[in-house]
C-alpha cells in the first residue's frame, strides 16, 4: 500500500485561495457598514452592490482554498 504526499505546490495555491479569501472577509461586511451607515450619499446603492459581490467572492474564494488543500493532501497523484 502506498502513502501518498502532501503535493506542495498545490497546498500553497490552496493558501494563496485562503489569504484571497480572508481579504473578503474583512472588506465586505466593512463595505456593507459603510454602504449602509450613509444611505442618503449618492453612492449608496453601488457600494452596497459591491459589498454585497465581495461578500459572495470570501465564500467562493473559502470554499475553493479548502477543496484545494484538502486535494493537495489526499488525492493521489498520476506520477
């Protein structure tokens, strides 16, 4: 039975998707905050769109950096 390898360069893509991820996560709930404390300024509506864009990115970028480090440790490689 063979053991298989953590593929390194796929874990640090994996990071990489995390740190992504983790950016999100701090810039749109601060985004909405702002979006939502001035709703009588001129921008109101597009910044609460791209908060609420940036919001859905830091759940696709978390789930992708998971999927990836979690393939990048379990899934054997072809070579």
């Amino acid at each position: 039975m063979e053991t298989s390898k953590t593929d390194k360069n796929l874990l640090v893509k994996g990071l990489k998707t995390m740190a992504i991820s983790l950016g999100c996560m701090f810039l749109g709930p601060t985004l909405y905050y702002i979006a939502l404390t001035n709703k009588e300024k001129p921008l109101y509506i597009p910044i609460l769109i791209i908060a609420i864009i940036v919001c859905v990115l830091a759940i696709f970028f978390a789930f992708k950096g998971i999927n990836t480090i979690l393939d990048s440790m379990f899934k054997k490689s072809n070579s």
